[in-house]
C-alpha cells in the first residue's frame, strides 16, 4: 500500500512540474514516427523476412516504449543527480565509442555500431552526444576562476577524442555535428567574433584536407564529387531517387502504401524518411512536420528566456541545437542540398540508437524546463 501510494505521488509530482505543452510535443514527434515506420517499413520486413510482417514496426514500438521510460527517468532527477549521471554515462558512451574500431561492426565500409553479447547493436554516439552536451556545459558555465579561453581550451579537450573516433569509423556527418553544436555553445558564451571565426575557418580547412588528402575518406571525396558533378561519380542514385519520389509525390502524395522508395532504397525508412513520407503523404505534411519542430524549439527558447542559470541555458541551447543541425542535414540530404550523410531524422526515422539518444535529450529538456521546486 506504502509502494503504491509513493508511485503516486511519485508520478503526480512528476506530472504536475513538467512543462506539458513540450512533452505533449515530444509525443505527438514520437507518435508520427511510429505511424511513418508502420508505412515505410512493412513492405521491408516481408522482403527481407519472406513474411508479411510488421517487426520493423513492433521494433520501432518497443523502442519508443523504452524511450518514454528513458524520458520520465531523465526528467525526474534532480538536477544534482541530473548532471551527476550525465558525467558518469558520458565516461561509459565514450569507452563505448572507443571500442568501435577495435570491435565495431562494419557496414557499408563504415564501423559505427557495437554489436556486445548482452546489447542489441547499437550506435554509441548517438547515445553519447546529450551527455557531450552537459559536460560542456558544466565547463563552459564552472564558476572557478579560470579565463574564458581555458574554460574554452578544455571544452576542445572533450570533444577532440570524440571528433577522431568518429573520424576513424569515419562518420563525417556525426563528427560535424558535434562540432557545430560546440562551436554554438562556444557562441552563445560570449566568445570574440575574430577568434570564433578564425578557429571555425581553420577547422574547416582542416577537415577539407582530411577529405581530399587521406585515402581513409575516398568514399567521402567520391561523395562529395558525385554531389558537385553527377556525371562523374557513381554515389548518386539514393539522392536521384529521393528527389524524384518528393517530386512524385507532389502537394498530396500518393496515399498510404503507394510510395515506391523505400523499395528501391535499402536505407529508406532511416536515411530518406523525409522522402518516404512526402512520397506518400506530400510536401504539406513536411511543412507540417516543420512547423511542428519549429514550436517545440520555441517553447524551450521561451523558457531559456526566463532562466538565469547559465549553465541550464547552455544545456537547453545544447540539446536544441544538436536536434535542429540533425534535422537540417537529413532534410538537406533528401532534397539534395548535401552529400549523402546516414543521418538520421530525430523523432522520426526508424533506429533504435536514434531513438533513446533523442530520448535522453527529450528527458535533460523536460527536466530543465520544468517548474522549480526545492530538490
């Protein structure tokens, strides 16, 4: 009887001190993506299973069911024990990634995941860049009295182990994500205009080298060869085909089960989602989709302008920032504005490591957003 009434109040305190327009958001996000894999995934399962099956949706499911466990936890913490955690598995994500090109397994000439004996395999990076997120924020907003440029030196002390283990695997798309999401946080905390962009045009120098001199990214250069000039490259056919089924499905689409893409592209319900659901639902409800993303990013903005900390502000701007540049280069992948890049659509796309990692970043914004009471 005592179990069940601390349950109670348990989850009514929860309830009560969440901010319900954000996590009504987070579900109705989640909720499309259940409903798009149920499209874009069923033809797949029979294909690949010789049944007509619906496991790429009950996967799907139960990992959305797991990530709204990984939200309420997240979300419920204190935030002492909030950043306590997020430092701990921040450690064990990064031994995690560590691992991967020693024992990654390998798929298309890329080593990204983790297949262990007890774990399904799994993407470490994704479940690693929220706590990136909050150990750079911790750094950047430490109130000891170190100069702003060491608070700076350290927080690239981070993220540059991070950036080469993506770099051997090689995920260019995740490591320039990370990047951009740092080089934010290094903005918004105030940083001189000259040394911000003198650092972003090095970097940027730097990873064009890597691409064009290391024989280790070819794969890269060919991409990014076959984008400038399709007549010379071979890495075109998925973006081709992505472009002409957005096209193909017009304003309104085709109608549920009548897109064609997701047959003729093996990655379609994760790489190309966006695509998928304009094929057969139409471009208004890609606007949609936006529109919808646009009003979760400006509710947390509108409690990032109440708040004073400045250490919750960096988080929020953070966990913000990683979710729009994730969505503004898939977008950008499906309608042919970048090189194909294997990133996937928060909220949406099919993906057990992309789910929970945007679990836990929904949960660290549930949590921080929620109203104050003495912890």
């Amino acid at each position: 009887m005592e179990n069940s009434s601390f349950i109670y109040k348990f989850y009514y305190g929860w309830w009560k001190n969440i901010d319900k327009t954000i996590f009504l958001i987070i579900i109705l996000l989640f909720t499309l993506g259940l409903f798009f894999s149920l499209a874009s995934t069923s033809l797949i399962a029979s294909d690949k299973l010789d049944t007509n099956s619906y496991f790429f949706f009950f996967k799907h499911l139960a990992y959305i069911c797991l990530g709204i466990f990984v939200i309420i936890f997240f979300s419920s913490l204190s935030e002492k024990n909030l950043f306590r955690t997020s430092i701990l598995l921040f450690f064990v994500f990064l031994f995690f990634l560590a691992l991967v090109p020693i024992i990654g397994v390998e798929v298309n000439l890329a080593k990204r995941w983790l297949d262990l004996f007890l774990l399904p395999r799994f993407q470490p990076i994704e479940l690693l860049k929220p706590f990136v997120i909050i150990l750079l924020a911790t750094i950047l907003s430490s109130k000891k009295n170190f100069h702003i440029y060491f608070k700076y030196f350290l927080s690239f002390i981070v993220i540059l182990p991070i950036a080469l283990l993506l770099i051997i695997q090689p995920d260019i798309g995740q490591t320039l994500l990370v990047f951009l999401s740092w080089l934010t946080l290094i903005f918004i905390s105030g940083v001189s205009l000259f040394v911000f962009f003198t650092f972003f045009g090095a970097s940027f120098v730097t990873l064009l080298c890597l691409i064009f001199f290391v024989p280790r990214f070819e794969y890269i250069r060919n991409r990014i060869d076959s984008f400038i000039n399709p007549s010379t490259g071979t890495h075109t056919a998925q973006p081709e085909k992505a472009i002409e089924s957005i096209v193909s499905g017009g304003f309104f689409g085709k109608g549920i089960g009548e897109g064609t893409l997701k047959n003729r592209v093996s990655e379609a319900h994760t790489d190309f989602i966006v695509s998928v659901i304009s094929e057969e639902f139409g471009v208004i409800v890609i606007i949609l989709l936006l529109i919808i993303f646009l009003f979760f990013i400006y509710q947390v903005f509108k409690k990032l302008y109440l708040e004073k900390d400045d250490k919750i502000k960096l988080i929020l701007v953070g966990s913000i920032s990683i979710i729009l540049f994730q969505a503004l280069i898939h977008i950008g992948v499906n309608i042919g504005l970048f090189p194909t890049t294997g990133m996937t659509l928060p909220f949406l796309s099919y993906g057990g490591s992309s789910i929970l990692g945007t679990a836990i970043l929904s949960g660290i914004i549930l949590n921080l957003t929620k109203r104050r009471i003495n912890q």
